[in-house]
C-alpha cells in the first residue's frame, strides 16, 4: 500500500470518527480544538479529510493485483 493511501485512511478514518461524535454525542472535536467550524484551521482540516475521502475512492477502482504485490514487503 503506497504512503499516501495509507495517509489518506487515517484522515478518513478519523473524519467518520469525528463524524460519529458528531451524530451520537452532538461533540464536534474538530470545532472544539480549532475554535469554532468557521475558523480558517477548521475549514483546512474540513477540507484535507474530504480531499482524502476523494483519494480513498480510488482505492475502490484500482485492479486486485496492485494490492496483492504491496503486501508482499
């Protein structure tokens, strides 16, 4: 698995845990350490995690044999 896919998980996974927190306990963690959803540094994050959800499709359309040979290091 290349670097940047594995960069790309870990924001979206902590974006769905964000996003959970968000659904189940109305705690926006994202907000509450930046100061607010409208901060210039919250919209960054915001922005970084959904880019990585857009490289995480990727992951969807890509052959099995890619992922096969990267095991193998």
């Amino acid at each position: 698995m290349m670097i940047m896919d594995r960069i790309a998980l870990i924001l979206v996974v902590i974006g769905a845990l964000n996003w959970g927190s968000i659904g189940l306990f109305q705690f926006d963690l994202v907000a509450r350490i930046c100061g607010g959803s409208s901060t210039l540094l919250a919209r960054i994050i915001y922005t970084v995690v959904a880019l990585a959800g857009l490289w995480c499709i990727s992951l969807i359309f890509r052959p099995r044999e890619s992922f096969a040979h990267e095991t193998d290091d």
